[in-house]
C-alpha cells in the first residue's frame, strides 16, 4: 500500500512512513492544539513535494489562515498558492452540497492529490440531525477516497488532555485518527500527539511531545510521556 | 425515485385556456399549467389531461391526510373541470383513477410536450443514475459534468465581460436544449451575489412530478463552473432555489463568489 507522507518529522516515522493512499484522517484537539497549522504544513509539504492541495475552509477566513501561517512560520504559502498548487477555498457554511461542490472541482479541474476540511466539527450544522450527519459524513468520506485523494480533517473537542477524551461518531468512520493534546506538565502546557487508529499499517502507539517552531510542527521521538 | 403527489387523470389532452374561466385557477409563467391552492395543497392542472395534488417538500404520507381533509373540495374542482371540457367522463371515474406517481427510468412522459430524442436520452440517464448510484453519486455524476461543459464554454469563447458572459450562457442553453435561460433582476441583492438565473421548459426537470429533491445539478454546475473559469476563482457557489422536483413551475439558480 502506497503510503503519503504528512511533512510533518516525527509522526511520517510514527507512522511507518505515512498514511495509506486515498484514507481520510481526522485531526482531533481542543483549542490551541495546532489543529489549523497541522492541516496547513500536510498541505504546504506536499505543495513542495509536487501534489496539488485544497484547503477548505469552513470556519476562519482562509485569507486570515494565510496570514496567521506566513507569519508564524517560514514558510512561502503564497509563492505556493500564486503557483496553483494550494488551493484555499472558503465555504458558504451552511450548505454542504456547495462545499462538496468545491472539493470535486479542485479535485476532478485543478488535480488536487491533498484535502484539508478545517473543521469536521462545522459540518453538523449542514445537517438535521445525527442520522443525516453520520450519513452526510460517511457519503463526504467515501467520495472523497473514490476520488484518489488523501484527506485531512480536522475535529474540535472540548478536551485538551488525554484523560478526558470522548469519541464521537466520525473518529468511528474514518481510516485513521491523530489526537492532538495540550497537557499541563507543573506550570507550563506541553504540546503532545498519538495515532489512535490508522486502519492499512502498523503504527506506534507512544505519545510523543511536539513543538511547533518557525518550521512548523516537530514530532520529538526522542521523549515518550 | 419516486414522486410524491397524488395524480388524477383525465385521460385525454385538454385545453388549459378553457378552464381559465375557471377564476380559482392560476396559469403559471411560461409552463402549461394551471394551479390552485387548496387547504395548504397545490392542485395542478396539465395539458396532458393530469390533475396533480402535492405539496412543496412533502413527502405522500405527509400530504395524504390534506386530502382526506380536502376530498370534498378535490371531488367539485373535477366536475367543474369536467363540465367546463364537456368531457363524457364522471367525476366519480376521474377520482377512481387516483394513484401515487411513481417514476422510474421508464417513466419519461409525464408531460407530454415536444420532446426530442435527446431529452428523453438525458432524463434516462438522469433518472437511472438516481436508481442505480443513489442520490449522492448521482448527483456528482451530474456536477461533474456540468461543471465541465460550463467551464469549456468559458474557455473556448473567452467573454470578457459579465454581460457577455450571461448572453453566452443563454446562448448555450438554446444551443444544448437545455431550456430558456434568462436573469432575474432582484431588488435587495447581496454584494456576493453574482446573478440570478431563471429556467423555462428545462430539459432536465419540466413537467417532472414532484420528487422532493432538486433535480438539475448539471445546469447548477454549469452556471458554477462557468463563473468560477471566468472569474478565475474557485470560491463560487451555485445554488438551486426553485426546480419542478420541489413543486414549483420552473427552475431557479443563485450563483454567488465568496471572499477570495
């Protein structure tokens, strides 16, 4: 099974390389976990890498993405989205078949291999109730793999450390999950990840602590909380 | 896919403007109908002898007990419409005819106009996508290729203006036999609002029983994809507000650009 790399160090080597081909991933963190910067730097690595990406923007202004991420880190996005190989599109959010729309357009028109869906968590207003939104999500997810692309998608919880974790219906349908924490460690929060699930491939069980720095995130191997 | 109204039949073509007289129906623009409002139902009555009973997006369970409720009303509409034809039928028989509509890939004549072999070839394929994919991908299936019939249009004739744009898109319409497309002016537009569309007579959907869902994602598409290469900017959207496959009378898109 072909195996995409994340671009981010240390979880690529968590997860034996990458994540399988075509599987969609959900990012699962409280506020401030680096949800939107994860998406941002698959997105931006594969860009360098050669394969086209989307973000989809359901929440922030993608123009404000770009602005918060150019200053943060040392990347160049907008060399990358002046050359056509990032794509941010913003959502009319209360319409899920507008969103679908603009996927399968960068998709099927602009050859996009890489889609981040930032947040999952936004798409429930699109929908009724659960029932409508599970099979909304599973619909979502099983187009997106039909259509040769490797997604990310980002969930908001209401959690930051791992004792608190609650799962809801879309960590059960989708190939693989990330959480993303932020642990209070004496005075200071310390920044923190886990595969919990990646269906296709083995992968390391350990929780690691990540730093985000002016090159983006950093998984550090070498320490195991 | 199923329809759900409740359809009466009359059992032959009939001249609508001999029931204008009757002053409780409606004739709607540009379709060959005549509507009336009964009990929160839309009675509706075709040139190819159908009597329709519905209600915007709701499904047959839903509008059934309407009817009972209506019944008696429904019974004297008939014999007025039966005596105003001088049809030799009895109102009696008329109602007997009642069934649910049903509409399957074989199911294409439900309003009998001038239809070409074209339009009952892409209302085949319209209908069997929905039978055989389900709603999800049929309706992908129908944006994808919308999507690139209106981006290849803007590519090949390359209009350099939003005016220009709009009379190559009516153009293409009555090129394609798509329907008549025409603007809608509206009063308080929003500033991402690029244009209002109007369809008569779509090849997609006119006539169509009502099916609870909007049936014309292809011509959405287009108008979406048509917008997005011509403006060079993905963020668009189209929406469909009004289609035959929702009750109403002829079809209706807002294409809108979000924020770059």
């Amino acid at each position: 099974m072909k195996k995409i790399p994340l671009g981010i160090p240390g979880l690529d080597e968590m997860l034996g390389g990458g994540v399988p081909e075509n599987h969609s991933i959900l990012v699962c963190g409280g506020p401030g976990t680096g949800k939107t910067s994860f998406g941002m730097q698959y997105l931006y690595k594969g860009a360098l890498m050669g394969e086209k990406g989307a973000f989809i923007s359901l929440e922030q202004k993608s123009k404000r993405i770009v602005e918060d991420v150019q200053n943060a880190f040392s990347w160049n996005v907008e060399e990358e989205i002046e050359k056509g190989n990032l794509l941010m599109l913003d959502v009319d959010r209360y319409n899920f078949q507008n969103m679908i729309d603009l996927v399968q357009s960068s998709v099927m028109h602009h050859k996009v291999k890489r889609v981040v869906i930032d947040t999952i968590t936004m798409l429930r207003l699109f929908f009724r109730d659960d029932y409508e939104f599970r099979k909304g999500l599973f619909n979502l997810l099983d187009f997106l793999s039909s259509i040769n692309v490797t997604t990310i998608a980002t969930v908001e919880k209401p959690y930051s450390v791992r004792e608190e974790a609650v799962f809801g219906l879309e960590e059960f349908i989708a190939d693989g999950v990330i959480m993303l924490y932020n642990m209070p460690k004496k005075n200071q929060r310390i920044r923190a990840l886990e595969v919990l699930k990646m269906r296709g491939t083995d992968h390391s069980k350990s929780i690691y602590p990540f730093q985000i720095a002016s090159d983006g995130l950093n998984v550090l191997l070498e320490e195991v909380l | 896919m199923k329809a759900e109204a409740f359809t009466y039949d009359l059992g032959t073509r009939i001249d609508l403007s001999k029931l204008e007289k009757l002053n409780y129906f409606r004739r709607t623009d540009n379709s060959d109908a005549l509507v009336t409002d009964l009990k929160g139902l839309t009675l509706m009555v075709l040139s190819n002898g159908r009597i329709r009973l519905f209600e915007h997006e709701r499904d047959f369970e839903q509008i059934r007990d309407k009817m009972l409720t209506a019944s008696i009303e429904i019974y004297s509409i008939i014999e007025d419409i039966i005596k105003t034809l001088g049809l030799k039928v009895s109102a009696k028989q008329i109602i007997s005819s009642g069934r649910r509509e049903e509409l399957g890939t074989d199911d294409l004549a439900l309003f009998e106009r001038k239809q070409n072999l074209s339009t009952h070839v892409l209302r085949s394929l319209l209908f069997a996508s929905y039978d055989l994919a389900g709603d999800f991908q049929a309706e992908r299936i129908s944006t994808q290729a919308g999507e690139q019939i209106g981006r290849k249009a803007v590519k090949i004739k390359k209009p350099q203006s939003k005016e220009e744009l709009i009379r190559l898109l009516k153009k293409l319409f009555d090129d394609l036999g798509l329907g008549k497309l025409s603007t809608v002016e509206r009063e308080k537009g929003s500033v991402t609002l690029e244009a209002v569309f109007r369809v008569d007579d779509c090849a997609l959907c006119s006539g169509v029983a009502p099916v609870n869902k909007k049936l014309c994602n292809l011509t959405r598409a287009l108008l979406r994809g048509a917008f997005a290469e011509f403006k060079h900017m993905e963020s668009i959207t189209a929406n469909e507000t009004k289609c035959w496959g929702m009750g109403d009378t002829y079809c209706e898109f807002e294409v809108y650009s979000l924020a770059k």
